[in-house]
C-alpha cells in the first residue's frame, strides 16, 4: 500500500496528455478499501478538489 501511496503522491502528468489524473482502489483487508487519487492542480483548484470529495463523500455514505 505504501509503495502505491508514493508512487501517487510523486506523480508528474505530462500536460499534454489525457488523463491528468489517477484514481484506484486497494483492498487492504476482506472489509476495507482504500481510495487512492492523484491529479494535478492544472485541472483543479482548493476549492473544487473540496467540493468533489465533500460530493463524494456525500454518495458513499448514501449511494441512492
């Protein structure tokens, strides 16, 4: 999980290029996922990266 995190977390996207992101998922045990997400700030600032997880968080905690 570690080596996925650092892996993220040091990602350079070429600009020319689609997607500026990366989103995966690990199973860290039968009951547990992690959601990883990586992108780059060209495509968003502090106020809509906050406004995407708050939403989706919103739709994980009530799907319907």
């Amino acid at each position: 999980m570690l080596k996925h995190r650092n892996r993220l977390s040091h990602q350079v996207f070429d600009t020319c290029k689609w997607p500026l992101f990366e989103a995966c998922i690990l199973r860290t045990s039968q009951t547990e996922d992690l959601m990883l997400f990586s992108y780059d700030l060209i495509i968003a600032d502090a106020s809509s990266t906050f406004v995407f997880f708050y939403e989706w968080s919103l739709l994980y905690v009530e799907p319907e």
